[in-house]
C-alpha cells in the first residue's frame, strides 16, 4: 500500500468548501467566492479536481508542465498530482471536487473509467480548452449543481452525481481522440486501465507479470497493446511514473536523493541516479537545483 512520503508542500486530503459536517464526498464553489483561490503555491489534493475557468488569466503548474489559463477552460486535476496556478485577473468559475469513493460509484468499472481520458493518463493533456458556444451551453449543468448543493435537499447527492457524469460525458466527447492509428477499441481500454493501475500500484507491484496477470493478460498481450496504442512500452510507462514521483520528491521535499531512491524501492541510489538521469538529460541534484522549491 502506498504511504506517502513526509513533505513540506500541503497535501490536502479533504474539502470543505460545502461547509457540510461529516465525510466528504462533493462540493463545488464559485472562484470569485473564495478569496483563498487560486492557489499559487505547490500542493496536491487527495481527490478529484476540476477547475471550470469561465474567466482566467495566467498559468497552471501540473506535474512540472506549465499550461494557459484563460476564459472557457477546464482543468482535470487527479488525486495527488502537484499543481499550482495563478491569474492577473478576478477568476471566474467553479471549482468542483468530488471524492475516490464519489468518483468511483460513478464508474463502476474500470473499463467504464478508461473511457474517460482526464484524469489518470499522463500521455493525455489534462485540459480542455473550449469554444464559447461550448461553455455557454455546458455551464448550466455546473449551475444545476450549484442549486443542489445550496438547497440541501435530500438525496442531492444522487442527483449531484448524474449531473456530473452527464458533464464529463459531455466534456468528454470534445476531447480530441489520442488513440494511435490502428489501435483496436480492445487495446485502448487495455492500455488506460493498464495506467490506471500504474498509478494506484507503481510502488507496490514489481515486475510487469503483476500488471499483467491483475489485467488477466500476458505481458506480450499488455506490451503489444500499449505500443500500438501509444507507442511505448509497457515498461516504459512504469518507469515514468517513477521518473515523475521522483521530479515531485526532489522538488518538493527535504529527502535526500539516497532517500527518495529507497522510497522508489531502488536498492543502490547510484544505479536511481543513472536511471533518472537516462530520462532527464539531469542528475537528481542538479534537477532539484534547477526546479527545487527555495527553503
């Protein structure tokens, strides 16, 4: 089970912009009601993330690549991704965040979550940038949700959760199709559900078979799979999900290199350092020198 490491940037792992006693499963806030967003500063979330810009005017730090902010764009943030964002201007919008457990009665197959390329899967851009038409004529779904959450009627909740399908649904047929050209429907969904379960157990499993044999396929049948449709290797999306929790570490904590190297579950902290320097064109000191948050 993974345990995350001790770090000096917040991790949030609940919301509480409903202002709702109890477990957290949803809320969703106008931005130009909080006068504590955007955030400007490095952090993560333990849950889901959305960030529906009706106006914005800057940039959005995720997972070490920088994005445009502006009017009619929607950020998919997913649980314990690092990101930080700012705005010149009065941001208008909504953020709307929604537990695993909200999250996950929604889809409850994995197959079902693969289909939706937000969230999880690296290779995806995790924005979308929209067409005024487009925002206009989504924006009543959020305002549904708003009025559901403000008038706390019962089961609210339930009815909560179908506005937001029907919006990632919606939002999901104007993302642009990024399967490779022959990949069959088949190998698709094998190699998202294949990233999903890299990220819920990078540290967790060891070699491919275990990736292969939870997914009840061959490693042949996952590797062909994944170089059709993304033209990588199996293995090559494991290591950088390893290269991408080290870039997180290195720039956000106070562990030393050794340190992060047995975190990672590398036994000889020379051989992570050529690993990661293989995949970066940087030693692990010279990209926390570079990127490393000033202490």
């Amino acid at each position: 089970m993974y345990t995350p490491p001790p770090a000096d940037f917040p991790v949030f792992d609940s919301s509480d912009f409903s202002g709702e006693a109890g477990a957290f499963h949803f809320d969703l806030v106008r931005l130009e009601d909080r006068p504590d967003i955007p955030r400007g500063f490095p952090h993560r979330h333990n849950y889901y993330h959305l960030l529906w810009m009706s106006e914005a005017a800057g940039t959005h730090l995720l997972d070490f690549e920088t994005f445009e902010a502006r009017a009619n764009t929607v950020f998919f943030v997913s649980p314990g991704q690092l990101h930080a964002w700012a705005s010149t201007v009065q941001p208008k919008g909504f953020v709307i965040n929604f537990s695993t457990e909200f999250f996950v009665q929604m889809f409850p197959r994995s197959d079902d979550i693969a289909k939706y390329p937000f969230f999880h899967i690296a290779s995806d851009p995790p924005v979308l940038y929209l067409a005024q038409a487009q925002h206009d004529e989504l924006l009543p779904l959020l305002l549904e949700m708003e009025s559901e959450m403000l008038g706390r009627a019962e089961a609210r909740l339930d009815i909560v959760r179908s506005y937001l399908l029907v919006l990632l649904t919606r939002l999901r047929r104007l993302y642009p199709a990024r399967a490779a050209d022959g990949a069959s429907p088949q190998s698709y969904s094998l190699a998202k559900r294949f990233k999903l379960l890299i990220d819920q157990h990078y540290l967790d499993f060891g070699p491919l078979r275990d990736y292969a044999q939870r997914l009840h396929v061959t490693e042949r049948q996952l590797n062909d799979a994944v170089k059709r449709t993304l033209g990588k290797t199996a293995g090559e999306l494991v290591h950088e999900r390893l290269v991408l929790e080290a870039k997180r570490l290195l720039c956000n904590t106070d562990m030393g290199v050794a340190e992060i190297a047995f975190h990672l579950h590398f036994e000889d902290h020379a051989y992570f350092s050529r690993f990661f320097k293989k995949r970066t064109q940087l030693t692990p000191g010279e990209f926390k020198k570079r990127y490393g948050t000033p202490r």
